[in-house]
C-alpha cells in the first residue's frame, strides 16, 4: 500500500514543472491522487502522537493500568458512576487507532482529582489497582499531563481534520502548515524533539511536496506565524465585555479607595496649614507635616509584600476582603481616638497599606480576567476610578470644609464593596495553577459572556498553556524558590524595564508635588481659587483615563507613551522657563493663566499615557509563576520612589527653587523619552503567552 501511494505521488510530478499553466493543469486527475498523499500526512501526525507516548512512560503506564482496573469490571465501573455519576468512563485507546491515546491523555488531565480519589477508595490489592494508586502519587504525573495536552492537545483533532472527505486541498494545506507552526511554539526539550521527529516524517513524503506545488495553481495559501498573529480576538461580543465590566466592579472600588487613600493626606496638610476650626492640631510642626504625607507612600510595599506571600494561596477574593478591612480600620482609627500627631500617623500608614495591598490586587487579577483585545482598555480605566477617589474626597472636602468629616464619608466606599464582592470569582488563572481545572473553565465561561465551553476552548487552552509554561517549566523545576526566577530573562528582562518605567512615570506624573498641591497652585498666583484647583486637578486625570480607553486599543501603547511623555517634558520645561524669566508684574497676570493651563495639560496628558499604560503593563509582562512576586516588587519600589519624592520635595524646592523643579523634571522626562523609544516594546492586542514569550527572547 505504502509502495503504491509512492508511485502515486510519482505520477504527479510530470504535470508539475515550471512551464505548466492553469489552463494545462488535470484537476480530475490530481484529485484522485492527492488523497492518498493526505492519508499519509494523517498518519504522519500519528507518528508524532506515538512519539510523544514513547517519552512519557509513566503516563503511559497509568493509562494503560486505569483500562485494566475497570475493563470488565462492573463493581468499580459502579463506584465511579456513584462518585460521579457525569463522569464517562475511562477511555480505551487503541495503538491502531490514529490520535486515542492523546485523548485519552486530556481525559485524565482534565479528571486527574476525581479519578484519583475514586482510585484511593478501592481496597483491594489486585496489580492493577495498586500501579494505579502508585502512579497518581507520582510528583510529575499531574504536570506531564498538563504539558501534553497544553503543548501536543491539538493533535488528534488535525488527524480527524485530515480524515475527513470533501475537505479542500488548501485546507488540507493549511492544516499541515499549521501544525509545525504549533509545534515551533511549544516549550521545552521534549517539544524540540517531537518537532524533529515531524519535519523528518514529513520530509519522508515524498509527495507532500507536489501537493504543496499543486496548491499553488487554485490559490497562494501560504499560512504564516505573522497570519496567525495578527489581532487576538476570540470573538466573544458584546455580552462578553458587560460581563468583564461588571466582574471588574471590585476592583474599580479599590481603586476608589486607593485615590481616596492617596489625596487624603494632601487634604490634611492643607487644612493643618490653614490652621482653621476642627481642622488644627495644637503644636504639629512642619517636620510631623511632612511624615504624615510621605507616610502613605512609606507603608505601601509593607503590604505589596506581604500581599506576594499570601495571594498564591488565598487568591484575590479573600486578599480583597482583607484589603477592605484595612481601609475601614483608617477610618474607625479617626473615629475612636483622639486627634494627635500619633493618630494621624497611624491613619496615613494604615491608609498606605490598603493601597498597597489594593495596587497589587487590581493589577493582576483584571490583567487575568480579561479577553486580550479588552485587557489594555479595561486596566487603564482602574486609573479613572482612582481619580474619581480622588475628585470624590477633594470635592467633598471643598463643600464641608472639615476633613474629618471628608474621611467619615468615604466609608461607604469599602461597605459597597463588600458587597461587590460576594459576587465576584477568582481568576481562571488562579485557579489553574492550583489545579481546579474545572472551576476554571466554568469561570471563564461566565466571564465570557457564560458562552459554551466550545466557544472559549481556545482561549482555555491558552490559559492552560500560559499557566504550565511558567510554573513547569525546566527553569523551574531547577530553581524552586520564587528568588532564583530573577536569573531568568522571563522575569528580569520585564523586571528590569518596568523599575525604570515606574521611575520616569512618577516624575511625568508629578507624584513629588502631590502631598503639597495647595503650596503649587498657590505659588502660580492664579485667581482661581487653591481648594477648587486641586478639586479640578483629578478631573482633568479623569478625562485623560477616560481618552485612555478609547485609544489603547487604536493607536497602541508605545505610542501612547512615548507621545504624552514627550508632552509632559515640553509643558514642565515651559512652566520652568516662563516662571523664571515671565515673573514681572507686567507678565503676571497671563503668565500665572499659563502656567496653569500647561500644568493642567500635563496632568491631562500623563494620565493618557505615561501614568495608566505602567500598570497596564505590569499586569501584563511578567510570567505567571512570578506574576504576583513581580507585580508586588513594582508596587513597593513606586510606593517607596514616591515617599522619597514626596519626603525629600520641599528640600529640593528650597534648594534649586520652585521652577528649577519643573525644568529639572522636564530634562529628566527627555531621558526617558529615548530609553523607552529603543527599549519598550508593544504588548496591545496579544496573549499573555506571546508576551512572555518575547522577553524570554529579549537578552538580559
């Protein structure tokens, strides 16, 4: 049989040279010889399938045992279907059988805990039932489950493709294409083998070569990785993005809090300093003023650490619960006790350590839970809920004049979100890598819209890809701790880049002048009036988030930052150079107006750039098994940057002088304009898969 599909192939080649013409060209003849020819490309890929049995005995052998144990056997068959009754029963795969053992490979990976508790149940000593009970407990059983139906699950479904009658030949094509495409993107040393083990199958073909050249003439279907790369878009609808909304709820309310947490300190300050009604405290010096608005960036990496050490194992719900407690603890700290310097100080650390745990947690879990072509919109609008806190207890504190009161009533944020929460699941992601593969999917059906599990098995096979590629890959099989993954480009490529991104984004975003806004308005000389100034202040940030949405998903992220950063480095220069050389009573009055406008416009700008598009990308860049370890790293190094910028302001102004600032800020962004032109990559509209693949790629 194998001889005569040779001689086949044989025969086509005198109908394919380089002088044959559409016109010349036997379609009748070739499709009654090409089929042969795709007959043995489908047992091709069985090869490729019994090549990845050859490697992994022991599952193998556990297939092999499960048969054995309830082949012919009712009694067990009976406790299986009385454990789960929904549960079919053990696959028998058959070598003959092109693809079966693949499928039953993904049975047993997707029933791994079920089937091992009803395995743990029997009593009895047959062989059988203890080689099965000996396999389930191996270590690596579970993970090399996973690795084959991640990297090798897609097999037995192209073999059936390949066996189905009246396909297209291009489609056939395609199919083949596609396959070795799959096969390059897989992981590890086993997947560089089998990838050989392919192209040296195919390579044996003699006539996969003529068909390839007979596709040529209907039409030039050429599959490329750039084709199957170009925009992710799982094609969900609308249904799909107002349920990612609605999940998102929660976060949106930490993010309330968190600039709520923020701009409260500036609130206080500025009502200390104006030394009116119930907003002193009998003998604070400016010393204690300063500690109280820098102690909320100090507390923050507190609780971004301790957040990397519990998170893995708690998940995001219980750390979010644990986050609103904190921010009521603020509150009732106010509340209980007497308003001393210690008071405030506890209020401000406490206030810094919600935000901490609250940074952390928005970034990865909307940064899991979101559908690649949403996830760069949907994160940056955290950033407009952080500004509504802000607007929210800047304006509040405008009508009442008493900042107590402001803080008592933003307790209603953290009481609304308990309720949020009750209605929120933890990410797939999450849940995959603590091995809940079923809740996971489940999951994600809901959050895409609750759509069959057929529609999201591509992204769920995405997921699981991502998922085992990080926490069982080779790296780290060879470095258990979380501390030995900063060795490797996948975490200190992205690592790296993100330390340096938080740097120039605190300075473009005028996080040093922020604790001390009332003096910065107030030294404009506007007529406008300090209090509604610093009212208008998170406005403005709110409209360049809300630009930020619609945008993301346009223009990109480079190119968001590179333009605002550029914007944000001209107006800090121009307000330095017209404050220095414009400062004559005849210029005040339209210099103070211009000053003003330029400030406002690099507050806008910076929160349609530089400032969200940072923790969109940390949610992004960072691998899964060290997602939160990194995650958690940035959010203390911006929140200690950010005590430091804010401790140290007044120093600096009183030492270079207040313009001098604004000059020293913009030169500073103009640095950090060429770095991010030469060194910060697009991650817009791409799988988390595809990102940590390219800064495994990037040197260190």
């Amino acid at each position: 049989m194998r001889l005569q599909k040779i001689e086949n192939s044989k025969k086509i080649q005198p109908f394919i040279n380089k002088n044959t013409i559409k016109s010349d060209f036997n379609y009748d003849l070739c499709n009654a010889l090409v089929a042969a020819n795709i007959t043995c490309l489908a047992h091709a890929c069985h090869n490729v399938c019994e090549e990845v049995r050859a490697y992994y005995k022991n599952v193998d052998q556990l297939i092999s045992e499960m048969k054995k144990t309830f082949l012919k056997c009712p009694k067990r068959i009976a406790v299986l279907k009385e454990k789960c009754p929904e549960l079919p029963n053990p696959p028998r795969p058959i070598i003959t059988r092109w693809g079966t053992w693949i499928n039953a490979v993904k049975y047993y990976c997707t029933n791994f805990n079920e089937l091992k508790s009803i395995i743990e149940e029997f009593e009895e000593e047959s062989e059988c039932v203890r080689a099965a009970k000996r396999l389930f407990k191996m270590p690596s059983i579970q993970s090399n489950l996973v690795y084959i139906v991640s990297n090798f699950g897609f097999l037995p479904d192209t073999i059936t493709k390949l066996e189905t009658r009246g396909v297209l030949l291009s489609k056939s094509v395609d199919i083949v294409n596609n396959i070795q495409i799959k096969l390059e993107e897989c992981n590890g040393e086993i997947a560089k083998l089998i990838l050989d083990k392919f192209n040296k199958v195919i390579s044996k073909n003699k006539g996969w070569e003529n068909i390839k050249k007979i596709n040529q003439f209907p039409a030039h279907v050429r599959v490329t990785k750039i084709q199957m790369k170009e925009g992710v878009d799982f094609g969900y609808g609308i249904k799909s993005t107002l349920v990612q909304c609605l999940v998102l709820t929660t976060t949106y309310f930490l993010n309330v809090q968190q600039g709520i947490d923020v701009m409260m300190p500036t609130i206080i300050i500025g009502a200390l300093q104006s030394n009116k009604g119930d907003n002193t405290v009998p003998g604070i010096t400016t010393e204690q003023i300063s500690w109280i608005g820098s102690l909320v960036y100090l507390s923050p990496p507190i609780g971004s650490l301790f957040l990397s050490l519990v998170q893995v194992r708690l998940g995001h719900r219980a750390c979010m619960a644990f986050t609103n407690l904190i921010q009521l603890s603020a509150v009732l700290v106010v509340v209980l006790f007497p308003i001393t310097v210690s008071t405030l100080y506890a209020c401000s650390v406490l206030m810094g350590l919600s935000t901490g745990f609250a940074t952390g947690l928005s970034i990865s879990y909307s940064g899991e839970v979101c559908e690649p072509k949403l996830r760069g919109s949907l994160t940056s609008a955290l950033n407009v809920f952080y500004f509504v806190g802000f607007f929210f207890v800047s304006t509040t504190y405008a009508i009442t004049n008493s900042w107590k009161q402001s803080l008592i009533i933003t307790v209603a944020v953290p009481l609304a979100n308990m309720v949020t929460l009750s209605l929120t699941p933890d990410s797939p992601m999450w849940l995959l890598s603590r091995g809940k593969t079923d809740r996971a999917r489940k999951v994600l059906m809901k959050l895409r819209g609750y759509v069959s599990e057929e529609k999201c098995a591509p992204e769920f096979q995405e997921m699981v890809q991502y998922v085992s590629l990080s926490a069982k890959s080779e790296e780290a099989k060879q470095k258990p701790s979380s501390l030995g993954n900063f060795s490797h480009p996948g975490m200190s490529s992205p690592l790296k880049l993100m330390l340096i991104y938080i740097f120039f984004s605190n300075v473009m975003s005028g996080v040093p002048y922020a604790p001390y806004l009332l003096h910065v308005f107030s030294s404009f000389k506007t007529q406008v009036e300090p209090e509604w100034a610093m009212s208008a202040y998170p406005g403005f940030s709110i409209i360049g988030n809300v630009f930020t949405i619609l945008l993301v998903h346009r223009l990109g992220k480079r190119y968001l930052v590179l333009s605002t950063i550029t914007f944000c480095s001209i107006s800090y220069l121009l307000i330095g150079f017209i404050g220095q050389f414009y400062a004559d009573a005849e210029y005040a009055d339209w210099a103070s107006w211009a000053k003003l406008v330029l400030f406002f416009g690099s507050t806008l700008s910076s929160s349609l750039g530089i400032m969200p598009i940072g923790w969109i990308l940390m949610s992004e860049v960072f691998p899964m098994k060290s997602k939160n370890l990194g995650c958690s790293i940035c959010s203390a190094v911006y929140f200690f940057l950010s005590f430091f910028m804010t401790k140290f302001y007044m120093d600096l102004e009183q030492f270079i002088g207040f313009y001098n600032t604004f000059m020293l800020f913009g030169g500073i962004g103009l640095i950090g304009l060429v770095y991010f032109y030469f060194r910060l990559p697009e991650t817009e509209n791409k799988t988390l898969k595809e990102i940590a693949e390219h800064f495994k790629l990037e040197p260190v």
